[in-house]
C-alpha cells in the first residue's frame, strides 16, 4: 500500500481509462490513477499466491488427517475385533494391506513396490511434523499450568475436585506393595503439589492423611541430630589402649570406702598399693568411686540448705540455661527462670547465636522484668555464670548468688526437670522461626505451666495456687468445654 503523500502526488498524473472513457457507461466506473492501478495488482498477485499456499496446506492437512484415521482404524481393529472375525481377517488380509497401503505410511507390507510407496509417505509425514524438542514442550506445559492454577484461583467447586484428587492421590500412594513407607516419585510430587494450589491452607491441613505433623517433627529432628553430628564428629578410633581395673579392684575399692567413709581417693590408693602391691593412680579411683559408690543416705534428719533456703516465697530462684533448633536449623538458647518454693516459671529469656556475658545480662534481666528481684539466686558451675558483667549485674541487683555441688545434676534437681518439662510438653511438639516467635510462644506456655498444669509435688495443685491464687470452684460434669492451651497440643476443661 502507498502512504497519502504518495497518493497526493501522483494525484495529477494522467488517468489510465483507454477507451472506456468514451462509453455511455462511463459515468459509473471508476477512475484510478496508475499508482493505484499498480497497488491493486501487486494486492490481486499477493492475495493470489496466499489463497494457493493455503490451498496447499489444506491438502496436506487433509493428508495427515487420512493417515490419523488409517491409524485409529488398525488400533480398533486390534483392540476391540471379535474372535469369529480372524478367519474373515485372513481372506481379506491382501485388500486391507493395499487399502493401509494408500493411506496410512507407517503400515509395512510385503511387496517391494508398496514399500517405496510406504517410504515416500513417511517421508513426507516427517516433513510435516513441527520441530518442537522435549524442552519447549515441557516449558509450555508449565506455563500452562501456572496461568490457569493463577486464574482459577483457591475456592468454589475447583477446590472440591482438587480435594478429591488429592485424596485419591494419596490413597494410591498409601496402597502400593511395600513394607515400609512409599517413596514419592516426581509425578506423585507434582501431582500434589498441583492439587494444593487451589486448596486452602486449613483445608491442605485436613486434606494430607500421608503427612502428619509428626512426620514434620521427627524429620525436623533427625536435621537437628545430622547438624550436630557434622558439627561434633565422633572420634575416630585409634589403637586399643591399656584395660582398665579389673572387677574384683573396683569392689575391692568401693569396699574399703564403704568400710572407712573418711578415706580420700589419696589414701584408698596407697592403701591399695601397700596391701595388694598394686600400683594405681588416684585418679583411677576417683573414676571408680564415681561411677560405682553411692554414698550412704543422710540418717541425722532435716533438710538441705537449699530446701531450707527456698521454703518462703520469692526467697529462693534458680536460673538455668538450655539450646534449642529453630525450624531453619539456627540456635537458639533460653535462659529460665523459676521460684523453688512454688514451682513456678518467673520468665524466659531468648538469644540467638552465641552467648556472651552482656547477653546473659539481659536475658536474665528481660526474664524477670515482671516479678521483682529474689534474695538468693541459685545456679550452677556453668562458665557463661563467671562473666564478671554477670556478677556485676547480680550485685547491682542486690541478689545473692548460691552455687550448686560441681558435676552433680542432682543438687539443682527442680530447674533441670522444668527443662525437661518443657522439651517434653511443648518444644518437641512444635516448631518456631525465629527468637520472636520462640518467645512468644514460651511465654504462653509459662500461663499454662503456672496457672493450669498440676503438679505431684505440690499435691495436685498449680504453682499459682501454691503462691496465693484463689482456687477456682470445681466444674461440673454436665457443663463444661474444652479450651485449647499451646496452640491446641493441650486441652483443658473450662466450665461453661
């Protein structure tokens, strides 16, 4: 086509109208310049040679159509004839191999001459055949997907189907012939996957019957174990060294301290060594003494300086640190605080990474904020407690510090079973992200500990009871609910 200015200038050229000009009709028919003479027959020409290459792909097209229908005839033929038409098979068998011949280029038959006509089929079936590679197929294939999961969007009747076959997904994944569990293969993944996009996150929750929440957290555990097991390999092991004291030494040992209660590990080894002529270290029985004698219970009575210490409220504190794994794998310590007396947790304190005297600081000071200072805090002989900035701050705050026996666990029994208390009942059932979020959730379980957990040792009541709480009145049995503690890993009743 020509642009207008173009146009306007060959607007006055001569017209090309030859002898019709002279006609009586030729006040009806157009006048064209030569340009526009010209336009029009290069549009006739090119519009021509479109009309006869569509034409020829509409031939080939017809051809590809032929052959599919050749094919989808033999498969039927093949998958579906009757046993009482292979007799009439055989007797037509030479028409139906010339007829296949014509039309399909893919079926082979005997006779040379057919088989070129069948090689010049293929060949021309291949000519048609689009180059597309496995990768372009695979990459419109994901596109596909993404755009309509996006456009159809989680709800409505969509999520039902996707509920369903999510279900029936994992149901086929669940009955396969194995002993232990299913290994999911890549479609099985994808599948999934697929399906959970139009789902919503409380429905994907009560949809998964093959992952559990426990799943989840022993893999979670299993990462915690391999982390430290690649951070603290085992030792390799050398060569064999010198046996250690045979069995009648370590009775002959454990005996002699029995007998004689004030002996040192200085004089049972040269005892040993004047009596039996057996040369032995004191170190050696130090070791055995530690591990084989238990020493008598005290008969004089009365309690211990701690217990003695801690009966009065806010008298008596323990502080005690422990490490715990976020769900990304990073550490995590918490410092917790409790009261001796009642049993209950004055706070916590949360630090992520390494922990330095300043830090310690604050974690102590963040922990018991709320709840005033003690006059004895007791702890153990754990270095991070040596920091003079610990000291410092224990004596700004005016609190005396008691130090517990050195490498006995028993002589700071009541914060070693809250730590295991608290792993137990809330820290292995779930997961946190960051020093946030562990915090938050700490101090909900501290409400539940204080307020709502029993305990034997206080004879069946909670810590906050023991403090000075009015007891609540009993529930009755036929008006009650259930209340949910810890994001719902405990349940407690709650009158209605």
């Amino acid at each position: 086509m020509t642009s207008p200015a173009q146009h306007q200038a060959t607007a006055t050229r001569p017209t090309v109208t030859g002898e019709i000009a002279s006609t009586p009709f030729s006040q009806n028919i157009i006048q064209l310049t030569q340009a526009e003479h010209i336009d029009l027959k290069w549009q006739a020409n090119y519009w021509k040679s479109q009309h006869g290459h569509l034409r020829k792909q509409n031939e080939e097209l017809k051809q590809e159509l032929a052959l599919a229908h050749a094919k989808i005839r033999d498969l039927k033929q093949r998958l579906y004839g009757k046993k009482s038409e292979k007799g009439t098979a055989k007797r037509d068998k030479p028409a139906t191999d010339e007829r296949l011949a014509a039309t399909c280029g893919w079926r082979i038959v005997t006779s040379r001459g057919k088989n070129r006509q069948n090689n010049r089929s293929c060949a021309r079936w291949e000519s048609v055949l689009p180059c597309l590679t496995m990768k372009d197929l695979a990459l419109l294939l994901i596109h596909l997907l993404t755009t309509l999961a996006k456009l159809l969007g989680p709800g409505g009747a969509k999520a039902i189907v996707a509920d369903s076959l999510l279900m029936k997904q994992q149901l086929l994944v669940i009955n396969r012939s194995r002993k232990r569990a299913p290994n999911l293969s890549v479609i099985d993944r994808f599948l999934l996957g697929f399906c959970s996009l139009f789902l919503r996150r409380r429905h994907i929750r009560r949809s998964a019957i093959t992952l559990r929440p426990s799943t989840l957290l022993r893999f979670h555990e299993a990462l915690k174990q391999r982390k430290y097991r690649l951070l603290y390999p085992s030792r390799k092991k050398g060569k064999p060294g010198p046996k250690g004291p045979s069995q009648e030494l370590i009775l002959v040992i454990v005996e002699m301290k029995q007998q004689n209660p004030g002996y040192g590990c200085p004089k049972i080894a040269e005892q040993i060594s004047k009596l039996f002529g057996i040369d032995i270290n004191k170190a050696v029985v130090r070791r055995i003494l530690a591990n084989y004698y238990s020493p008598a219970p005290d008969t004089d009575g009365g309690p211990s300086w701690l217990t003695f210490i801690g009966h009065m409220k806010d008298s008596l504190w323990s502080v005690d640190l422990f490490r715990c794994e976020s769900i990304l794998l990073k550490t995590h310590w918490v410092l917790v605080v409790m009261d001796q007396f009642t049993r209950r947790i004055i706070g916590f304190g949360v630090h992520a990474g390494d922990v330095d005297g300043i830090a310690l600081c604050r974690m102590f000071n963040s922990a018991i904020s709320t709840m005033g200072t003690p006059k004895y805090l007791s702890s153990d002989h754990d270095p991070l407690f040596t920091y003079h900035q610990w000291a410092a701050n224990l004596r700004i705050l005016d609190i005396d510090e008691v130090k517990s026996i050195p490498y006995t666990p028993s002589s700071h029994p009541f914060i070693e079973r809250l730590i295991g208390t608290v792993r137990r009942d809330y820290l292995d059932q779930t997961l946190f992200w960051n020093a946030v979020d562990l915090e938050r959730k700490l101090k909900n379980y501290q409400t539940y500990y204080n307020k709502h957990r029993t305990h034997r040792s206080l004879g069946g009541d909670t810590p906050a009871e023991v403090g000075g709480v009015v007891t609540k009145l009993p529930i009755k049995l036929n008006k009650f609910r259930w209340q949910t503690r810890c994001q719902g890993i405990h349940q407690i009743p709650k009158a209605a």
